[in-house]
C-alpha cells in the first residue's frame, strides 16, 4: 500500500555504502554529526535502528553548511505525528525544539 511505498522511499533513499577511506575521511574532518544512541548517549548495536556503519545518522558536507540526517523530524514535530506518544505530551513533539533551537541560533 501507499504506506509501504512511503516508508521504501524514506529508508531506501538513504541506503547508502562507503569504503573505509570514506567513513575515516568523514572521521578525520568532523563531518558526522549524529549518531543513533540509546537514552544515556551510549552508541551501540541495539540503538542503531537500520544498521548504518558506526551509528551514523547524520553527516555534514565539507563546508558543514549542509546536514544530511536519516532521523526524520520533519516528519513527526507535532504530537499527533507520532504513531505513539506518552498522555503528557501536548501540541508539540520533542523534535520541534531542534527547529527551535536552529530559529534561535539563526536570529
């Protein structure tokens, strides 16, 4: 269904492979600027959702003016999003505060 082709195209897209002269240039120049982790920052195996190399989950370019990020917070910035949510939540989801927090250093 419709919905199977959407979630292809938001994993799939993504789906990408490097050498390890790719991941330890990225390394070396600071480009990796999110990883998958579990609620205490630990990275590892069992907080890494699709199995990408390291736990990235986003990557700068070089000039690290652009952000390339498998986290799809755009996605789910409402509360209503979310295919599950704790009761105590309200309008806004957690994700909203990154978008806050970019409003905030761009003013």
């Amino acid at each position: 269904g419709l919905g199977d082709v959407y979630k292809r195209q938001a994993h799939n897209e993504g789906n990408y492979f490097c050498s390890n002269d790719q991941i330890k240039e990225i390394n070396d120049n600071n480009q990796i600027a999110l990883f998958y982790s579990d609620e205490n920052g630990n990275v590892n195996e069992q907080s890494n959702p699709n199995g990408s190399l390291q736990n990235i989950a986003g990557v700068f370019n070089k000039q690290k003016n652009v952000l390339g990020m498998m986290p799809h917070p755009e996605r789910v910035f409402r509360v209503i999003q979310n295919s599950w949510h704790p009761n105590d939540w309200q309008e806004r989801s957690p994700w909203m505060r990154m978008f806050e927090n970019a409003r905030k250093w761009v003013d």
